[in-house]
C-alpha cells in the first residue's frame, strides 16, 4: 500500500491563513509587542537609561531577529555609548538581515575605526560607498586619513 503525501498545513501556515482570513489586525497586534519595547527604548535612550535601552531592544530583536531597524537601533544604541565590543557583531548581525545596508556598512566602518581596525574600517567605508556612491564626499576625508601610513 502506497502512502499517500500529507496536505496537512503546517501549525505556522495554519497561524497564518487563520489570521489573514481574520482580517482584524491579528497580525499586527503579534508585531505589537516588538514595537512596543522599540518605543520603550527609544524613550529610555532620550532619558540616558543606555543599560534599560539596550534590554529594550535586544527584547525587541528577539521578538523580531530578522528585523533590520530593530538591529540597527539596537547596534546604534552601542556604538552612541561606545561599547564597541558589542556594536560591532551587532552591526554584522544587521549586515546578515540586509547585506545592501548603507547605515550598517557606515556602523561598521566607525566601529572598526574607534577600534583601531583602520583596514576593516577602510573596506566596510569602501562597501557603503560602493553601494551609496554619494556618500564619497562625506567620507573621502576619513578615507584620506585612513590610508595615510
């Protein structure tokens, strides 16, 4: 006897027709609680509570890991507060979600060079220009300084 192919949904496809077929906003009240925590660390970041905000928005990427803006933010918050050991695998983090990133590229690229990485720093400047060639003239000074031995 042959077995016969299951056409069982999956639980996550499942979720999802039953909310598009809802139609109440379902969907948008499960992203609710990221963007809340979003907020929340925007706020507390306004204020200078930089250790709250940085629990408000890695709570908001780990409701949301494939999130560019809650990555950047998250990375922005560290790179503001010079913690560079944590911006810059954030950065990359970001960079993973959205390869043609500008911001992260740049991210990156000040990371790098806070960090003494002037190499790493030149190739992820060079990234960000190749992708926004408008961004040349801002950075040429820094690039400048950069390859001077």
């Amino acid at each position: 006897m042959m077995n016969k192919p299951s056409h069982q949904p999956s639980h996550r496809a499942a979720l999802l027709l039953t909310l598009a077929l809802l139609g109440t906003g379902a969907a948008q009240a499960m992203a609710a609680p990221a963007a809340d925590l979003v907020s929340q660390g925007e706020q507390q970041w306004k204020a200078g509570q930089l250790a709250d905000a940085q629990k408000s928005f890695q709570a908001a990427l780990a409701a949301e890991p494939r999130s560019l803006d809650i990555a950047l933010k998250l990375a922005g918050l560290q790179l503001s507060n010079n913690d560079f050991a944590a911006c810059i695998p954030a950065y990359q983090n970001a960079i993973s979600l959205d390869a043609n990133s500008v911001r992260a590229w740049l991210g990156l690229g000040f990371a790098y060079l806070h960090t003494g990485k002037n190499s790493l720093s030149m190739a992820a400047f060079q990234e960000a220009i190749r992708l926004d060639p408008g961004k040349k003239a801002a950075l040429q000074p820094m690039l400048a300084k950069l390859q001077t031995p």
